[in-house]
C-alpha cells in the first residue's frame, strides 16, 4: 500500500512537472512585462487574468494553446507508460494453464447432494 502511494505521489510529481514545463516553454509572452510574463506563465487562469488586464487576445489563445500541447505530452507519456507495464507484466508474469475438469463444479456438487 505504501509503495502504491509513494508510486502515485510520484508520478503526479513528475507528470505535472512536465505539463507545467511544456506549458511555459510553448507559451507566448511576446510584448508583456517581464514580471506580467512571469506571472502568465504560472497556470492558465493566471495567463487569462493577464490578458484581460492588458488586453491581449492573443495571450489567452497561446495559453489554451500551450496547456492542451503540454497536456498532450503528458497523455502521451502516460499511454507508453501503460504500453510499457503492460509488456512487463506479460513478459514477466507467471502462465498458469488452465485446467479443464471433465463436470462443472455445480454439476459435481448436484450429483453428490442427490446421491445422498
């Protein structure tokens, strides 16, 4: 259970360090204020509170724009991810074969009540 957490805190950490990376490498600050850029580039909301404030509509198209590449990524990363766990487990996991009784299991348990 630990492990799972630990897991989990992790890969959260990770996935959203590469969205907010992605995020504020593909957004356009061109023409604002150093600071006012700074500020954009901390979350979406905050590049929409900027653009409202200096008028700018191509700062919140660029936002948008920068958030759904980044969170592109990230799904992209999470199914290779998937893919990869999934190889892992097939390659690595026991193959039990499965056994075929010759009555089913309710059949049995008839036939023994009746013979009773």
């Amino acid at each position: 259970m630990t492990l799972r957490q630990v897991g989990a805190a992790i890969g959260i950490a990770l996935l959203g360090s590469l969205l907010a990376g992605t995020y504020r490498d593909r957004l356009d600050v061109t023409g604002l204020s150093a600071r006012a850029a700074d500020t954009a580039g901390d979350s979406v909301v905050a590049a929409h509170l900027v653009a409202r404030q200096s008028g700018s509509a191509d700062l919140v198209t660029s936002a948008n724009s920068a958030y759904v590449h980044g969170m592109g990524i990230v799904l992209l990363v999470c199914g290779i991810a998937a893919l990869g766990s999934a190889l892992l487990a097939a390659a690595f996991l026991p193959n039990t074969p499965v056994t075929k009784s010759s009555e089913a299991p309710d059949m049995a348990a008839a036939e023994v009540d009746a013979r009773q």
